[in-house]
C-alpha cells in the first residue's frame, strides 16, 4: 500500500495546484484548495498506448483528463488515516494520443478550476508500486480497455499477469472432476463454459531461481477439496516438494474474470508463494509440476523460464514486487517465504572479495586510531573531509585514515581523485578499493582488516566535523570507562537541528509490531549540553560515527553483512556488545555534521530500496527481539 507523508501535507498546505509546474509523478506536491480539501497525483505510468494515473482526493476535488475511459474510486486506508473519511484513492486510463511525454489535468472544484501538467513515466518499476487496492480494480479496467483498446488490452495482460499464465509464460491446467483430464484454456480473457467451477484448476506464474538449487515459485491453485490437493514440484528423480505446503496464499480477483464469479469465493486465497529447496545442491535440476487430487495424477504444462540473475541485489528487485510492507501478512510472507529467500541469494561478503590498497602520503607509524569511511555511489565527499582534517593535528600523528571504495564502477575515477586531492591536503590516507560491491557492513569489514591500531572510529563519508581535536576527545571519553563497547557522539544537520543524540527502540504498529530505531529529538532545536550529562548511556548509537576496539568487533564477527545494502548493522552491533557485557554511550559534548543518506539517496528506485529498509527491519526484530525486549522492560522500571 501507499503511505501517505504527512510532512507532504503540512509543508503543502494553503498551495494552489502548481500551475505550469511539469511534475515528477513519484514526487508530487499535494494540492490544497482551503476547507480541508486536497488532492494529490501519485503516479503517472505509459502501459501501450494508454496512461495510468493514480493518486487521491477529498470529497469535493474531480480530476479530469481528455482521454478519459475508465476512472474508478476506492477506499484508501492511509489517506482516510491522515486525512478523513472524506479522503479515497482513484485510478484513472486515458487514451494517448501518440508519443506524449506530459499530461494536462483540470482539477475542478465547485466553480473554481485549476489546470497542471504532469510527466507520464515509461519506467515500469513504477507499476509495481500500484497498491493492493489498485491492483483489485486492474480486471475493470482489462474490461474497458477490451472495448476500445484491445492491443493496449493485451499491453495491459502482459505488464499486470492479469493472469491466466499465458500471458506470463505458461499455460493453465484444469483438471475435470469427472475423468482427471487436461484441458488448456486459451489465453486471457477467459470465461467458465458453464456455472459450474471446474473441480481444480492450477498454474504456474513466475520462477526465480535463489542460489544454487533454491527457488521461489509463483502460482495459483483452486480446488473443492484443498486439504487433498498437492502440487509437486519435481527436481529430479529422487527429490520433489509440495508447492502448497506451508505456501503463503493470496487473493487472485483476476481468476474471476477468467474462470467465472462461481470461484470468486476460493480466488480469495487461491495465489501462492512458496520458496523451496531442493536436498541436493549436487544433482542436476529438471525442473517439473505434477498436480495430484484425491488419488489422480497429471503432470502440468511446460513451466515459464527459470528467472536467474547475475547479482543477487538484482534478484532483491524481483523478489519485492511480491511485497507489501504492513501487517501480520507481512510478517508471514517474510517469515517463510521472502526472508529465508532472501537470505540464501549468493551475496559476496568481505572474506571472500579481492581487493587492492594504495596509500596516499606517510601514514602515523603507531596510530592510536584505525579511521574507517566506506563510499558508494559517489566519492566527492573525500574531498570535502579531507579539507577539514587537513587543520587537525590528529590526523597527522594519530589517525590511520582508510577510505573504501564498496562500487566498482568508480574505481577509476576515485583513483584519479585520491591522486589529485592528497598532495593539497597533505593528510596521509589508505585507498581500498573493492572488487565486489559488499553493502555498508562488508565494506566496513573489509577496512577493519586493514586496520592497524587497536581503536576503531567508523565514519560516514558525509559526516563533517566541526572543529578539530574530536579524535581526540573521543578517544579521552572512550578509555575513561572501562564498560563502553561502543561510543557515538551528537551529530547535527546542517542547520544546527539535532540528527542524532543516541538511539531507542519501539515498536512500529503499523509494521507488525517490528521494532524499529528511533532518534528522540531528531530534527528538534539541539540544546545546550548539560556538563553533568555530557557523557550518557544508551540503547544503541549510529555508526555514522562510531567508537569501539578492534578486538571487540573481532570477537562478535564483524559488523552483520546479511543486512542489505545499509540498514539496520549498526544498532546490531550495539546489541552484540552489549551481550557481551559492553555498553554504548553517546558523547553529546562532540559535534559533528551529518548530511544523512547521501549514498542511499542515489537509488532511483525508492520503492524498492523502502522495501529493503523494511527487510532489514524485519530481520533485525527476528533476530534481537528478546534482548531488546528485556533491555526495554529494565528501562521501565
């Protein structure tokens, strides 16, 4: 489901509707007209010759658009949420007329109108972020498409699955009650021959290879006798698996259209995922599906191609088009299926990459402290930290300063920087450049193991300190108390608001219950600090800049790198510590500048990357929630 920002909505009130503004329709300004009503386009998506626009209104806002065919409104629980039960989401298709880049709308409310353009999208990562609801509505607009459109009809078959499977890579099986025999239906649309729903009818969508010999298989299955039904899935000779056993099911309103509403009661629960392994990595696969109900056995169609890709973050893209964070099914999808799946992609980790170190300058010959800044996506950065630490005393008797580069594709470039930026600043400072992208806590790693002094400080590379002497007020703080696994400090936006002053955890209802990071005061006014309170005990602290002893991460194993990408590894890493007696600070009388995300903000995907967030959620909680737990019932006494 979409969420609604609310910070969208407060910064936007009192706006007229952006009058000429050409709009991005996965970043549009909310629309507000006084007494309480608003409008907001969310997205604008091409699919053949036809436009897709979704988004959401008050009651007295109407959206009109030349072209218009279909247009249907439906409940939407996070604007009624934020806005009222005045608030509902629409879904509108219109012709296109030919290769338009823009849309014009009218929005019309009582007597007044207002006119604005909006970009229409050919990225279809975009229609994966259609909410459930929408996704419900997707048979109507099939129907009205049929109408007028029947290429676009068929566009809209292919992009959606709106699915008998043919229009997907395989062929659906109907199993006649009567005799057991196959019979393949034609593609979409499909209409039951009678008003009698066939006995059992299955088929297989969509199949992603994980690993070696893992697989996540998408399908459906509708039968009158579930608790008999079984569909077998066939490695090889010896080893196959029931695909509906322990499978996480979900409603398929499509299978109405197709099969006739007499099974609209069972397409309730008639989609499943089900990720399964085979036993043996070793023996070859050939890939099979045998359907068997109540003693009769019959093998299915050809299957779709086996999905498998080079990268597994390539396999995280296609994986979490079967998701939607919020929850308990949530969490049962993550739990048995999406989660175990996840966690068996081939990532590469720290130990098992090469790469290649090259120093800049005389580095300290017993530095009192290993400095650690990992770079992805972007490395100008460098520069920025390295004029700041050029006036820093520390950094040229103390600090042994190691930028890693965790993005192949800029090694290059990054080389040619380190070699133009170190003779200006004459700051000593190793360059490691990975050969594999490892994700936050693989790079980390990976400068850990180059590492030569004892103490540990690791740094975003978009942390700027503001004033020299930090290293070494840290370092005082941190050896003044024996029990200190981790040290933080308070870091600041630009504009002086607190960004970080220590970490607590609760948790998030509207994620099943997940424990999340929470950040008090973030973004409030930051206060002076209190001299008796200048050094305080806390739940967990932000690596963004962080202090700890090389052995204790050692000991523990390294910062976690089954966290995707970044998320999530630094309050883990707290938690560890703290299993082992140590404890995390926060030092609020050192101030550095944080500008926050500027790697994670590189994705263009943001629906996908606020699905990794979630996973990484969800398998922190899985793996803490008993410590974290009993570290929240102590603070409340």
């Amino acid at each position: 489901m979409m969420r609604l920002d609310p910070q969208d909505r407060r910064s936007a009130r009192g706006m007229a509707l952006f009058p000429g503004k050409t709009l991005n329709p996965l970043d549009t300004a909310i629309a507000s007209f006084g007494n309480g009503e608003a409008a907001k386009v969310d997205r604008c998506v091409r699919v053949g010759n036809l436009a897709l626009i979704s988004g959401w209104t008050t009651a007295a806002p109407d959206i009109a658009i030349r072209g218009t065919f279909f247009s249907q409104r439906y409940p939407r629980e996070d604007v009624e949420r934020e806005i009222g039960p005045a608030g509902s989401g629409f879904l509108k298709a219109c012709h296109l007329p030919g290769p338009a880049r823009h849309l014009d709308l009218q929005l019309r409310v009582g007597r007044q109108r207002y006119r604005s353009r909006i970009e229409i999208s050919d990225d279809p990562a975009i229609i994966e972020a259609l909410g459930i609801e929408q996704q419900a509505l997707l048979p109507e607009l099939w129907a009205a498409a049929q109408q007028i459109l029947p290429e676009t009809a068929t566009a809209l078959s292919q992009v959606f699955r709106l699915t008998m499977p043919a229009a997907a890579g395989g062929e659906p099986l109907v199993v006649n009650e009567k005799t057991a025999a196959a019979e393949h239906q034609p593609a979409m649309p499909l209409k039951a021959e009678s008003q009698t729903p066939p006995s059992a009818a299955a088929a297989i969508d969509e199949i992603i290879q994980i690993g070696q010999s893992g697989f996540l298989v998408v399908g459906w299955c509708i039968t009158t006798e579930p608790a008999t039904a079984k569909l077998l899935l066939t490695f090889h000779p010896q080893a196959e698996v029931d695909l509906l056993d322990d499978a996480y099911r979900v409603a398929r309103p499509d299978l109405v259209d197709a099969l006739g509403p007499m099974i609209r009661t069972q397409a309730a629960q008639a989609g499943f995922l089900s990720y399964v392994r085979s036993p043996s990595e070793q023996a070859p696969l050939n890939l099979s599906v045998r359907f068997e109900l109540e003693g009769s056995s019959i093998e299915m169609p050809p299957l779709p191609t086996v999905k498998r890709f080079d990268h597994p973050i390539d396999a995280t893209h296609e994986l979490l088009k079967h998701f939607h964070p919020g929850g308990q099914e949530m969490l049962t999808l993550l739990d048995h299926q999406l989660g175990p799946a996840i966690a068996n992609l081939p990532f590469r980790h720290s130990g098992d990459t090469q790469s290649e170190l090259i120093r800049f300058g005389e580095a300290p010959a017993e530095p009192k402290v290993s400095l650690i800044v990992p770079l992805y996506g972007r490395y100008d950065f460098v520069e920025f930290q390295l004029s700041q630490f050029a006036n820093d005393p520390d950094f040229h008797t103390a600090v042994d300063l190691i930028y890693v580069l965790d993005d192949p594709r800029l090694s290059e470039g990054f080389r040619d920087c380190c070699a133009a930026v170190a003779p200006i600043y004459e700051v000593p400072f190793s360059a490691l450049l990975s050969r594999d992208h490892l994700g936050y806590a693989g790079a980390n790693n990976l400068g850990v193991a180059q590492a030569r002094a004892d103490l540990l400080i690791l740094l975003n590379s978009d942390v700027i300190p503001s004033q020299s002497g930090w290293v070494t007020a840290m370092l005082e703080r941190f050896q003044a108390h024996p029990d200190c696994g981790a040290l933080g400090v308070r870091l600041l936006y630009p504009d002086d608001a607190l960004q970080h002053d220590g970490m607590l955890f609760k948790r998030l209802p509207s994620l099943g219950n997940l424990w999340i990071n929470d950040h008090p005061g973030k973004g409030l006014p930051a206060m002076p600090v209190d001299p008796e309170q200048a050094l305080v005990p806390v739940a967990a602290a932000t690596a963004a800049c962080l202090m700890l002893r090389k052995a204790d991460l050692l000991s523990i194993g390294g910062l976690d790198e089954g966290y995707i990408i970044g998320d999530f590894e630094d309050s883990d890493l707290c938690l560890a510590l703290r299993q082992q007696g140590k404890r995390s600070y926060v030092a609020r009388d050192v101030q550095l500048y944080h500008l926050e995300r500027q790697s994670q903000a590189l994705f263009a995907d943001r629906n996908w990357r606020d699905k990794i967030t979630v996973y990484n959620c969800w398998r922190h909680s899985r793996k803490w929630d008993a410590l974290i737990s009993q570290l929240c019932a102590a603070e409340a006494l």
